[in-house]
C-alpha cells in the first residue's frame, strides 16, 4: 500500500519475472478456475456479544483540519500521546488530489521529525462493509512512535479538498514493563517465533508480546486447557537494515515439478490476545468456503521499527481500520514485521477463509498478508520470505493448492485496476499490485514473490507425533519419571532435512540427524514442554509440541477408607460391597490397584470399587499409582458383615414362617396385611434389608431410627431371592431400622430375609 502506478489491464497480466536472477519454474494447474461470486458460500460471524475488554486498550483522538482552496493545514501543536496517525475525509470516494505531509515531536526526544509523506489507502472491504455508513476515506497509517505534538500540512493539485479532513492520532497503550506506545524495553530481547507450527508452550512468557497457545495441529493430541501455558520463543533475530543490500540468495536450485498440494504446518504467530486485539470494537466478519490465493501486502509504514514495538503497531492499524476508517476489523488476515514473525490479524481463526478488507475486488475466496514496512525502499529478507513461503503453503495447501500453480481470478467490485468482472490469471502467491492500480508490496518484496513460491515447495511435510514412552498420560499430557522417548513420522525424504532439534522448555538439548525418528530426553521433575523441530534444507521447519512432567513423587497413601453394603444378590459366601477410598498426587494420579479381598484396579478418576465379601471379617487393601508410574504407600482397613436374621427382629403384628433353600439361612418371614412390622437394632456403620421379589410382591416403607427414609417397591415378574434392595451408609453407632408392610391392593405380600450390617 503505497503510491499508485499507472498499469494497463493488458500488462496485469504479464508473466512476473523471477526476482534477484533467481529463475523459478511457475505451473498452470490445468483448466482455469473462475472465482465465484463475491458472497458465494459466504457464512457471517456476529460480534461477539462477550467479548472482553483489551489487555492494552487503545485510544483514538482527532484534530480537525482547516484549509480553503487547495490547501490546507494543521500548524505545530501539542497533544495527547500517541504513536501511529493518518489523515481521513468524510467520502471514501473522495479521495484528495493532494501532497499529504505531517510531523511528530518526539516523546523521548523533545525534537520534531522531518516532514514525511502519506498516501491514499489502496485497500479495502466489498460487499456489505463496503457499503457501511461509518466508513471514512484515509491515507495509510504511519508509525511514528510515541509522539505528543504534530503539524501537517496539504497541498492540493485538482479542484479541491474532501469534506470532513482532520489527523486522526492512535495512542496503542502500554506494553506490560511501563513501555509506552510500543515504545522498546531496551532490558528486553523480544520473542521470536520460528516460521514453523505447532503449540507453542512453556512456563512463563517472555518479555514483550509472547505468542498464546493455538490449536495443536491434527497429528497430535490436544492437551487440555489446563495443561497449556505461553510460549517462551527465544530472542528475537536481527533484521536487516532497511536501506542495506537484500542478504537473500542470488540464486536457487527449487524448480517445481508438481502442482501436488504442499501440506506445511501453519507457522507459528502470535495470537489476536497475545497482541491484545480489541474485540469489543469489532463487527460482524465474514467467512468464505476457501483460500485459491494469497497476497501479499506492505504497510507502507517506516522501516525505522524496533520488533519489539510490533504488537503495538499492529494494535494501532487494527484501531485505524476501525475507529478511523469504519471497517469491521483490521484489514489484513495476518500481519508480519521485519524480522519474519506473524501476527493473527482479522478475527475468525488463522486457518479459516476469512474475508478480509485487504484487496479491494479480491476479498471473498482470498487471503492477504502485510508486511509492516515500506518495501519500496527496504530489501526483503530470508525471515520474511521464508515465513510467507510457509503461510502460502500451509493455507493454499488446505485447500488442495499448489502455491507454484496458477488460477483465473474474477474482480467482485470495480478498482482502480479492474473492473467487476474482469478475468485475469495469475499466480497463486501474488503483491497487491497484480490486483489493483498500486506499487504494494513494494518493488523489492514483489520482486522476490518468484522466489517465494519455489521456497513453498521446501517444506517438511507429514510431521506427526507417534508415541511417548516412559510413563503414562491424560488428555494428551504425558507423566515420567525422569526420562522420556519420543518417537515421530515425517513424510520429507530424510535427505531433505538437514537437522532434528530437540528442545526442553525453549532450549535446544540435542540435534539429531534428519534421519532420526526417535529422541530420548531427561527431565528435572515439574512440568515441561517439549518440543521435535525438523529443519529443511531450505531452512524452514516445523514443530512436534508435547506437554511433559517430570515427576519422582509417589501420590498420597490412600484415605477415606470405607466399606458399604451394595444392592445385588446375597449368598453365604457373597455379599455385594463397595469399597470407598480416594488419593491425590502432585502432577497426574494414574490409578489404584486393589490386593484385597480380590485383585482388581480402579482408575483415578474412581471413589469406590465394587467386589463381593464373604460374611464375617474381611481386609480391604488398595495402593494408589501415579501416571510416571511412581506407587505410594499401601492402605489397609478391615471390616465385619454381620447377618441379623429375621428371626432375630421385633414383629409388630403376625408374621408367617417360610422356609427352602432359596432363603438365606433357609428362613424367611412373609405378612401380608397392612401396618405389619419387623424392627432390628444394630451397631454398625451401613445396613442393607433383605427380600423376595415376585410377582406378588407388594410396597414397604422403611424407616432409619424413627424417621421414614424410603418406599420400595418389592414387584417383580420372575421370583428373586435373597436381594439386597435397600442399602444406606450411617454414621458409625447404635441404629434402628423397621420396615412396615402397606397393603399394597391386588399384591400386599412382603417377605422378608433379614437385615445385613457392617461392623
């Protein structure tokens, strides 16, 4: 987004020439494509009605401007802090025929900068943001640092000034540290991501903006939200100087052969909520059905930027887009500074077809990319080359796109290149000016866009994690003692990776040859995160990311002993129990492993076991277990199930003898007329009453020392004996239990087997 360049519809669609004599073979991917209609397939994502406020808030206040004629101007003046400012007008349409300079004061400095050029905008929204009320005509944003006082001046060439001018001043907020505007720590190496993907994690963030932690990709599992922490992503690289000689080889062996799809890793990026995006600002976005090209953008901001001040840069564009322009979002589906790291840009997700307001006429079915810089005058540089070559592939490759092919594009609106409806066939990673009347990406970025595509091809593919040995894990996080291995799939030819890196917690501990498909690491108990990094011979990489605790730590001796009588049938020499215990461990319980009275596990998620116990005295022992596989002490406790027979209880009332073998003790005691009772007094510290089910079988209350607890229906279409129906845990001590017969109509016979208790 610079200055506008007079091209001709014809010569849009030339050829482009490798840039820096680097000679790159570019595919046609057969039949040509024709772009769908600009709302084709279109979803639209509402503003979040939660969204929450920014961790840096940003701030916009606006001077007005006064002119007459051809002119006008803004005369030096102080005020409120701020670090990036434009100039907008009222009409969109309007766009003034004019020299737009401004000045800044800086803070640090006290000195007024010399005066610096802006230029219209060249992008913008289609379809229904296009046409929104709100929207303001503006020149592109520049960033200035922190600034308190600004001059402008204007001086028009045609037949006047739009209505509504006025210098619109965005304060970006402090960066966490004290830093103003973006304005650098200089204690503070910035972060850095690698152009690669994967969940990026450790402990604490590093100073300055730290990358979040985004979806895993699919060929590993996702951890849990508890288990994800920020990433540390070490110092950041040098970037070039601005103005110095490109450090981008002259020449390169990548000559595609296939329109086979590259399916690259997204690289990694710093989130909306690491930079701290306003969503509270943001309006209703909308999605695609897919990305068939990617363009590639500059600001066209200063190239004088520390990386350090990037988040905030990126804050003051999205309030521009805006507050000052009237759009739904920033403009751009993904920002990138200087030294190559990518900035999550319009809301809706990295790896969706979001339609940004980036290309006017080429918004819905595309992708954009800016570059922060002016490209015009700065060289490129392999950082940012190498992750723009790794976004093409990742995002193009979704969808089963070659970024070497080619696709015939349709305009969805008129610009100042094209108008609605013009075909015309270019390259799958094109600049900005392949599409509208415009010197973006700038000549020295557009002329390496060949080159970017050959490096498309480059990349390591089929990354997935296979196993990690050496303990246990849960919902994706794994739990050892001190050692680890890992082990990976790769589908790059081992001669094409040129290194394995293998990091713990951002630091590289060992680096494999490309052949190695498996890793051991030592691990300090806690929780780490380890990380697999393939490097291409290319340079580019990609990321295997596992969250991984060290832990020497047995898990608690488990508590909470209890044992209670279950329902079920009963016999002699088995009687259904539920054996309650419970243990905690420092990192992750795996589990529990019952001795006594059987063998038997539990999972950790487990409070209780069921088994069976003879009546009489049993021991109950269970051992706790961690996922590392560390074991904890082992935990006894002994209890009595105790039979108290019919017999043994007070009748209220007369109550028939039974007898057979089916009756527990050969005995039971059936009645059949109302208000009949059977009492039992025990001490103990759970009870279970035992009946016949049948079909005759009618309704008892049950009452626990003189309150009514239950009503049970003893119906039953086969004939059960001996059934535990009624269960309750007590409090240790002397209780009373009474069950009374209803007289249930039709069906008032119960039978009673007794009452079992545990000691």
């Amino acid at each position: 987004m610079q200055r506008r360049v007079a091209i001709g519809i014809g010569a849009a669609v030339a050829v482009l020439a490798a840039g820096g004599g680097v000679a790159v073979l570019t595919l046609t991917s057969g039949p040509a494509e024709t772009a769908a209609a600009a709302q084709d397939g279109v979803t639209v994502l509402p503003p979040d009605p939660n969204a929450e406020p920014p961790r840096i808030p940003t701030d916009l206040h606006t001077v007005d401007i006064a002119g007459s004629g051809g002119s006008a101007e803004v005369p030096q003046r102080d005020t409120k802090r701020f670090s990036l400012l434009g100039v907008t007008w009222a009409d969109p349409k309007d766009k003034p025929e004019a020299s737009i300079e401004v000045r800044t004061r800086g803070v640090k400095s006290g000195k007024w900068s010399d005066w610096q050029a802006l230029e219209p905008s060249d992008i913008g929204p289609d379809g229904a943001e296009a046409a929104a009320t709100a929207r303001r005509g503006g020149t592109e944003p520049l960033w200035v640092g922190p600034a308190d006082g600004v001059a402008a001046r204007i001086a028009g060439s045609g037949s006047g000034l739009p209505a509504g001018l006025r210098l619109d001043l965005i304060d970006p907020g402090t960066e966490p540290g004290g830093r103003g505007g973006g304005e650098p720590d200089p204690s503070a190496s910035a972060p850095a991501p690698e152009p690669s993907t994967g969940t990026p994690e450790s402990s604490e963030p590093a100073p300055g903006p730290s990358a979040e932690p985004e979806a895993p990709p699919a060929s590993q599992p996702a951890p849990p939200p508890s288990a994800i922490v920020p990433p540390s992503l070490g110092p950041a690289p040098s970037a070039p100087a601005s103005t110095g000689p490109s450090t981008v080889p002259t020449t390169t062996t990548v000559v595609p052969t296939s329109t086979v799809p590259v399916k690259a890793q997204f690289p990694l990026y710093y989130s909306r909520r690491t930079w701290s995006a306003d969503e509270r600002i943001v309006g209703s976005i909308e999605v695609a059905k897919e990305v068939k090209l990617l363009w590639v953008h500059h600001t066209a901001t200063t190239n004088s930027y520390e990386c350090t001040e990037s988040p905030a840069i990126v804050r003051g564009i999205q309030a521009y887009h805006v507050k000052s322009n009237g759009w739904s979002d920033v403009g751009y589906n993904y920002l990138m500074d200087k030294c190559g790291r990518l900035y999550e840009g319009r809301r809706g997700g990295v790896e969706n077809a979001v339609v940004g307001a980036h290309t006017q006429g080429f918004n819905t079915n595309y992708a954009a990319v800016s570059v922060i810089g002016n490209y015009e005058s700065a060289k490129s540089n392999p950082a940012i080359e190498l992750t723009i070559a790794q976004l093409a592939a990742a995002r193009l490759g979704k969808y089963n796109y070659n970024p070497t092919s080619k696709v015939t594009v349709v305009a969805g609106s008129t610009n100042g290149k094209y108008k609605a409806g013009t075909r015309v066939t270019l390259p799958r990673v094109s600049g900005h000016r392949d599409a509208d009347a415009t010197a973006c990406p700038g000549a020295n970025l557009y002329s390496r866009l060949a080159a970017i595509r050959g490096a498309s091809q480059q990349m390591i593919t089929g990354l997935a994690l296979r196993s990690v040995t050496g303990g246990g894990s849960a919902g994706g996080v794994w739990f050892v003692r001190n050692k680890a291995q890992l082990t990976w799939s790769l589908t790059t030819p081992a001669a094409q990776v040129a290194r394995i890196e293998v990091q713990v917690d951002g630091k590289t501990v060992s680096t494999l040859p490309g052949t190695a498909l498996t890793a051991a690491v030592t691990l300090t108990p806690g929780k780490h995160t380890v990380v697999i990094r393939p490097v291409h011979v290319s340079g580019s990489s990609a990321r295997l990311t596992a969250t991984i605790w060290g832990d020497v730590t047995a898990p608690s001796t488990p508590g909470g002993l209890a044992v209670g009588l279950s329902t079920g049938t009963v016999s002699k020499t088995a009687v259904p129990v539920v054996f309650g215990f419970s243990a905690a461990d420092n990192a992750g319980l795996g589990g529990y492993v019952i001795s006594r009275p059987r063998a038997g596990s539990a999972p950790a998620t487990a409070r209780s076991w069921a088994t069976t116990a003879r009546l009489g005295a049993t021991t109950y022992t269970v051992t706790a277990r961690d996922l590392a596989g560390n074991v904890g002490r082992t935990a006894s406790v002994s209890r009595s199930v105790l039979l108290s027979s019919e017999g043994s209880a007070k009748k209220t009332g007369t109550w028939s003898k039974k007898s057979g073998n089916g009756y527990l003790g050969d005995k039971a005691l059936s009645a059949r007329t109302k208000n009949r009772k059977l009492a039992w007094t025990f001490t103990g510290r759970s009870a279970a009453l035992l009946f016949t089910k049948n079909s005759s079988s009618g309704k008892v209350a049950i009452y626990v020392d003189g309150k009514k607890l239950s009503t049970v229906d003893l119906k039953s279409k086969k004939t059960l004996n001996r059934q535990a129906v009624w269960t309750r845990s007590l409090p240790y001590g002397k209780h009373k239990i009474e069950i009374v017969v209803l007289g249930t109509s039709g069906r008032p016979t119960v039978i009673s087997d007794g009452l079992l208790y545990v000691k």
